[in-house]
C-alpha cells in the first residue's frame, strides 16, 4: 500500500501546525485539547521546518522542568525532519518510523506538505492488507 491510499482513508488530511515563535505551552495546550500527539511547526507556507511531539515536552520537562514551556517551539522541535511522499510504500514508512522510534511524520509532495501519517495508520492499514491476503488465500484453497 501507498503512502496517499492511507491518506484518502483518513477522516482528514489536514496537518495540524504551530508557527516556530509560539510558545511550548501553546503547543502542549493545542495538543492537549485536541487529543494528537504532535504538531508540525511551519511558518504557515506549507512547508515544514520542524515537528515538537508530546514526547518532546515531557522529555524536556523531565530533564529543565517547567521553566521550558514559556520557552519557543523553535527551541525544543526536532530540526531534522523524516518525510516521506505521497507514492512511498507503507512498509519502508513504517520501518524509517520504526528505526528513528517515532510516531509521526509528514507527506511532502515537492516539498510542500500534504498530509501526515502516523504509527497507527500504517499499522491500520497493513492489518488490513494482510486481513485481504488471508482472505484471497481462504478462497483460492477453497476454490472460489
């Protein structure tokens, strides 16, 4: 399966984004209420320059204390990017997300951002790519 296939079955295909000069509460809030576990941080071009996950907080609230959420998003998000396009396989996705042991990471389509997929919709996705298979192979030994 495609990268864009898992993107037309998601309810939505907006990233959710926070401008660089906001403040790590505003994310940590923006994240809370809406239930997601990271934030793209983007200059409102459709291009990313960074992605702060809840992770990246609580990481950091560990380590300096709270005094790091009146800091800037700029501050604490992870600079380097992992991407992938739209016409990349689910399964080399899912083995960068799991080799880098992140959960999130943005579609670009010539460097502008399309969509972001998650840990959880690759997996959704190949259950049911396998959920397919077994299917087919049910039939052909049944002889449908």
């Amino acid at each position: 399966m495609l990268v864009h296939q898992i993107l037309k079955s998601k309810a939505t295909t907006d990233v959710l984004t926070i401008a660089p000069d906001a403040l790590v509460s505003d994310a940590a809030a923006e994240l809370s209420s809406r239930k997601i576990g990271s934030l793209v941080v983007s200059s409102g071009d459709g291009t990313a320059a960074g992605i702060l996950s809840e992770r990246d907080i609580v990481r950091e609230i560990g380590r300096r204390g709270t005094i790091c959420l009146s800091e800037k998003v700029s501050d604490m998000m992870t600079k380097t990017l992992v991407t992938c396009a739209p016409n990349d396989d689910a399964q080399s996705v899912l083995e960068k997300m799991t080799n880098g042991r992140f959960r999130h990471m943005p579609v670009l389509d010539n460097g502008k951002m399309v969509g972001l997929v998650t840990l959880g919709d690759i997996v959704k996705a190949r259950l049911s790519e396998v959920s397919m298979e077994k299917e087919a192979l049910e039939g052909m030994i049944m002889g449908h």
